[in-house]
C-alpha cells in the first residue's frame, strides 16, 4: 500500500465527469457504480423521470457518504423519439455542462464542467422480428435509439468535452454482430452498424477516443418483459451455452467499460497487435457464447 500517496490505477477516473445515456438500469447503472466508486462524478440519464429519480435513490443508498452524493446527478432525455433527438440530446448536454454550445468557446479545455468521458448504453424494448415481416417503420424504430442516437449524440458532444486523448466516448452495440441469433437480422445490422459508426467516429473525433462494447448475455431490466414462468428457463440455457456456465452480471461487463475510460492509449493511437488480439479474443469468447467482448479499432 502507498500510504497517502495517490494510487496510480485506481485514481484515474477521481475528478473526471462522466455522463452515462442509459444509466438508470442494467449495464449503463453499473458503469454508474463504478465510476462513483473510482471518483469520478456521474451524471446518469434516461427517457423516465421515475426512473431516473428510483436510480438516483438506489446510487445515494449504495453510497451513502456525502461525498459520494456531490458526484450524483441526473437529467431525463428521450432518446426515442427522431424528430426531437437533436434537440433533447442538446438540452442534455447544455444541462450537463451548465452551458450552451453559443456560449462556449472551442478553447475551453479546462473548463471544468466540461465532460471528460460518454457512455451511451441507452436501449429501448427489443422487438425481435422475422425477416418477412420488417417494414420501413419496424426498421426505423429498432434503430432510433441504439442507432441514431449515438450518432447524433456524437455530433453535438465534442463541443461539451475536454478536447483529449484522455477523453472517451464509449458505444454498445452486442456478440450477437458476430453471431447472430434466428430472426435477429435487423438488431444484428445495428450492432454492426455501431461497429463501423464507432471506427468512423474515432478517425472524426480523434483526439477524444470513440469504443465499443459488445456484450454477450447479461441479466438485466432488458429481460423484464420476459414473464416470470419463462425467465428462469431462457437464462439457464442462455447460461448453459456459456463456457462458465452463467450469463453475465452487470458489475462484469461494467469492467469493459471503465477500461475503454481508463485506458488513454486505447483507440486509435494504439497499436495493431492490441487490434488483433482482441479480435481474437472477441472469437473465441464469441465461439464459447461468452460473457463480453470489446473492441476497438486501432491504428496500424
Ligand atoms: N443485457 C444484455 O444481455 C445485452 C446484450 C447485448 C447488448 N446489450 C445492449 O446493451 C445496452 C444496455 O442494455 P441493458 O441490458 O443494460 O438494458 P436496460 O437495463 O434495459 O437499460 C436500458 C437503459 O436505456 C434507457 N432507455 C430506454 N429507452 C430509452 C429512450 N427512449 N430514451 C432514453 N433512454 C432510454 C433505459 O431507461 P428508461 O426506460 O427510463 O428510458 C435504461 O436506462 C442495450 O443497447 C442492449 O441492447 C444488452
């Protein structure tokens, strides 16, 4: 231990502002704890102010120390509706930042409202359908949110960040890109379109870092539309197609992501064999049905 001395690894994120789309439940509400937990402040946002006010509650609960509760906050934003998706992501991160995009200069670096990192893992209800039955609208729909709203998000936020490398932005998209499940089509096209937005957005973006986490099963508020007499049934044999035997908890995948944040050399300005290696491990976890996977494209 080093006496008073800043721990080197754990103090990475202590001072940093981090806004969370998506935090009020499942993966984005862990991401939230652990943030908290490395000292960072967290702003968590979802469509429903119950939800957002039921979240904060739990956070101030798991945390109770007041120095803890100076680094919670909250806004709500509707990520589900096109014609209001500029204008809601805006006003989120006007609120966030206590500042409008006129008011701020490029130069602001150091402003210390200013975001240091961006989680998007906002989703909406999967409707999962056949091929023969998509329609324009069916297609539209699945990808306001996972799709549009990252992208858009993606154009407004630069202004409201710290113009760094030990910035980040993090999407997620799912393993089901790589391995698609029957009548998944139109989910699958948008995780791997979230794929590709993320490659294009770390060359547009650069110096922030843009990533992507592709989670395998985790039990979450996702599966709440499941009823209660199948629930059990569908996560065992989800759990049984796992090489250890379980689908993933939250706090698990949370990891993936408070490394995408941590990780200042991770995106574009790291190496190719880091590329490959996750690849390859994407792969294997992939082929094993695993629990997370995360990628990232780099520069050769
Ligand atoms: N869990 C898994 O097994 C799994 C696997 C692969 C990929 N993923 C992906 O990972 C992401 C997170 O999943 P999760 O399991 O953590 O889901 P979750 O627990 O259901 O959380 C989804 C979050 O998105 C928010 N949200 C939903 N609709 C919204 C809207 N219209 N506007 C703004 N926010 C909205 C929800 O809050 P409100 O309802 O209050 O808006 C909630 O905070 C999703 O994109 C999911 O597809 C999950």
């Amino acid at each position: 231990m080093a006496g008073s001395m800043p721990l080197k690894y754990m103090s990475k994120l202590a001072g940093s502002r981090v806004l969370i789309l998506g935090g009020t439940s499942g993966i984005g509400f862990a991401v939230a704890e652990a943030a908290l937990e490395h000292g960072a402040t967290v702003i968590i946002s979802s469509s429903r102010e119950n939800k957002l006010q039921n979240a904060l509650s739990r956070l101030r609960e798991a945390y109770p120390d007041p120095t803890y509760h100076a680094r919670i906050n909250g806004y709500t934003c509707d990520l589900g509706t096109p014609e209001n998706l500029d204008e809601n992501i805006a006003k989120l991160l006007a609120q966030v930042t206590k500042n409008s995009p006129s008011e701020r200069a490029d130069d602001q670096r150091d402003d210390p409202a200013l975001l240091d990192h961006i989680i998007y893992t906002a989703g909406d209800a999967i409707k999962v359908t056949p091929v023969p039955d998509l329609t324009v609208d069916t297609i539209q729909r699945m990808g306001t949110v996972r799709f549009m709203g990252p992208l858009l998000l993606s154009k407004l936020a630069p202004r409201y960040m710290k113009k760094s490398s030990t910035s980040s932005i993090t999407l997620t998209s799912g393993s089901q890109s790589l391995k698609p499940m029957p009548n998944w089509t139109a989910v699958v096209a948008y995780s791997t379109g979230t794929e590709g937005m993320m490659r294009g957005l770390a060359v547009d973006l650069a110096p922030i870092r843009v990533n992507c986490v592709a989670p395998g099963a985790v039990h979450t508020e996702l599966f709440n539309d499941i009823s209660a007499d199948r629930l059990d049934s569908v996560l065992e044999s989800m759990a049984s197609a796992t090489l250890v035997g379980k689908v993933g908890k939250p706090e698990d995948v949370a990891e993936a992501y408070l490394y995408a944040m941590k990780d200042g050399f991770y995106c574009f300005s790291g190496g190719l064999e880091v590329y490959t290696l996750l690849i390859l491990c994407n792969l294997w976890r992939l082929e094993a049905k695993g629990i997370s996977v995360f990628k990232s494209l780099v520069h050769s």
